[in-house]
C-alpha cells in the first residue's frame, strides 16, 4: 500500500497563475482532508470531504477550491494564487469510525 | 471560534529526562484529543489519543492525561531519547465529523 499521496511534492508559482494539487489515498478511506502548515501556526483545515462527490469548508477556505469525483482522490486548487498562499500543505485520509488521520508528504508551494 | 492552546512552543530537555507538553482547548463538546509527532521534512504521524471518557492513558514511555473540567490535556515524555527530537501538535475534536482544531506545535530538543 502506498498510502496517502500527493503530487507535486514542490511547486513555484507566479502571482495569479493557476494550479492543482492532487492528494490520492488507497485505503478505501471516506474521509479526506486538505491543511495547509505554516510556521508557528499549526496546521488549519482548508476543506474537507466525507465521501465520494462531498466536500465542506474548513477554517481557511478562501481562495481555494476542492473536489472529489472519486473515493480515493482530493484535487486541491488554486484559481489565482497570492503570495499568503505560499505554504506547505497536506492532505490526510481516514475512516469514518477510526478517527486517526493518515498525513501525505506535503506539497511546499511558493507563490512569488 | 473553537481553539487550541499548546504550551511551550520550545521546550530542551536533557536526554533521560521527562518532557511534558500541554495544551488548553475551547469547545467543552470536544471528545476526541490526539497527539502527533512531527519530525523535519516529514508528514505528521499519530503517537497517542485520548477520548473524553478516560482520564489517562499510557504507551510505553509516552502518557496523556485529560482534564475536562477544567479543559485541558498533557503529553508526558518519560526517559526522552534523541529520536523524541521533533515537533508535537496536540489537537482537539470539533463536531459530529470529528474535524480536528490544532495547537501550534511545540518543538521538543533532546540536549545529549
């Protein structure tokens, strides 16, 4: 089992360019979530889905936007990215009656 | 809103001895109180969880005791080790989707 998996692992963009970031899980997990760390702040939940064709806002959800068209894939985007999306972000998955979150790798995205 | 307050952001401790973090939380609904462990460059990664109906709970060197009345929890290091060298987040349950608000992490160093 790879687990939780995230592509790309780095990323620089220009201010306003566009992007995605795939999170992809093979544990059958429902719940899927996207956070974004930044220094001494922790992570804060971005969006967040519990099954297939769902999803929900998180504290931060501004500027972000989500999908899941399928069970074990998240897509995490961007439409116009800004400098305060600069950020390493990780995605997690886990089972509705589990309540342990099991962590990507974390993509490092840096807004210029 | 809900929150999480962790304590210290930094904490050096001499190798052998005991570390305690601690962490203060909001929301008297919160049920569900984790631990992770984050070491540089890598994904979080569960140590230890507590739930709302137990006051304590042990894995080998590593304890966490719960409080609910007076809303607060701790993480117990006993004879730290160089490999306890890493950030710790304490989190706290919110909702029926069991969603997790986060401390900020404290960053424990094992001085040899």
């Amino acid at each position: 089992n790879a687990g939780v998996t995230q592509t790309p692992k780095f990323r620089v963009l220009k201010t306003g360019q566009s992007m995605t970031l795939l999170c992809a899980q093979d544990m059958n997990h429902e719940y899927m979530y996207w956070y974004r760390q930044d220094p001494g702040m922790g992570l804060r939940l971005i969006h967040y889905s519990v099954g297939e064709g769902t999803t929900a806002k998180g504290e931060v959800p501004d500027g972000y936007n989500v999908s899941r068209l399928k069970k074990q894939n998240f897509l995490l985007g961007l439409e116009s990215a800004a400098p305060s999306q600069t950020s390493v972000y990780f995605c997690a998955s886990r089972r509705p009656e589990n309540y342990e979150q099991y962590f990507g790798p974390g993509t490092r995205l840096t807004v210029t | 809103g809900e929150n999480v307050e962790q304590h210290p952001s930094t904490l050096s401790v001499q190798e052998g001895d005991s570390a305690v973090i601690k962490c203060t939380y909001s929301d008297s609904a919160s049920n569900y109180f984790p631990w992770y462990k984050q070491e540089l460059g890598k994904r979080p990664q569960l140590i230890i969880d507590i739930r709302s109906n137990v006051g304590e709970k042990k894995d080998q060197r590593i304890a966490v005791t719960l409080n609910k009345t007076a809303k607060h929890f701790s993480l117990h290091i006993t004879e730290t080790q160089p490999e306890d060298s890493a950030v710790y987040f304490c989190a706290a349950s919110k909702g029926s989707n069991y969603q997790l608000i986060w401390g900020a992490g404290t960053k424990l160093i094992i001085k040899p």
